[in-house]
C-alpha cells in the first residue's frame, strides 16, 4: 500500500472538520470549517485540499455550505466514517500492483501464486482501515492496530 500525499491529506482534513463538530458529526452550525482554515492549520495546499474536498464531497462524507457563515462538515457521525472510506473517496482501491487494483494482478506459470499474495495484503489492509473510524483516531485508540506487529 502506497500512502499518497492526497490520501494523508484527505484523512487530516476529515479529522480537522470531525474535531471541530464537537465528535457527533452533526450540523451545529460552529462545526462548520471553511476550506482556507483547514489548509491553513494543516498545511496543506488550498488548491490542491479543493480537490480533494470536492472527492470527499462527492463520496457523501462531506457536505458544504456556502456564504459567509459557510464551510464542511461531515454527513456523518466519525464513529461511522472510517479510514478506508477517505482512503476509497480519494484514490480508489486499498492496494494496487503495478497501478492496477490488486484483484485485477494476473500471473502465469511459477509467478501464479503471487496473486493470493496481493490478494491478502489486500484483505489485511481493509481489516485495519475499514475497522478504525475517524472517532478511533480523534481518541488516539484505532481498534484495529495491534501494537504486536512488526512495524517494518
């Protein structure tokens, strides 16, 4: 798994907005955070974290308001949005080979087992992001992460 700038920075900003609404992810109106704040505390570009507003929005993780009084905030409560939800909005599959997901790796002849292999980071991948919510990480405490593996 390659972590990209794009997906870290998807995943400060769901933080940054699910902090500010006060963890219930409900609209309470001072839960609202304007693009230019959230670049500007997590020092992200804003033409780029634009972008990637516009993905999470269109995922259904984020709804904007406009105006003065405007901003994000989740659609959703973060103990129901998880990493690997941000993770998909913004760069599609979890594990890729050779830019392809990893389901989609073929192989022929002595190489053929090396599917299963893409196949099970794959599925050990999912476990751990599609079981830590954006709530786990607010309380420091992701459930999945176990602190016996390696961290090679």
């Amino acid at each position: 798994m390659y972590v990209s700038a794009r997906s870290d920075y998807a995943l400060r900003a769901m933080l940054a907005v699910a902090a500010a609404s006060g963890g219930d992810g409900e609209d309470s109106g001072g839960g609202l955070v304007k693009a230019a704040s959230l670049a500007e505390v997590q020092d992200i570009p804003l033409s780029f974290l634009q972008g990637i507003l516009l993905d999470l929005r269109r995922a259904g993780l984020l709804h904007s308001h406009r105006g003065a009084d405007g901003g994000y905030a989740l659609t959703r409560p973060p103990d129901e949005i998880t990493v690997g939800d941000v993770l998909r909005a913004v760069g599609g599959s979890l594990t890729t080979v050779r830019g392809l997901p990893a389901e989609r790796a073929g192989y022929h002849g002595v190489a053929a087992g090396l599917t299963d292999v893409w196949l099970a980071v794959h599925g050990a991948i999912a476990t751990v992001v599609d079981s830590t919510t954006l709530a786990d990480l607010l309380t420091h405490a992701p459930s999945a992460v176990s602190t016996d593996a390696p961290l090679a």
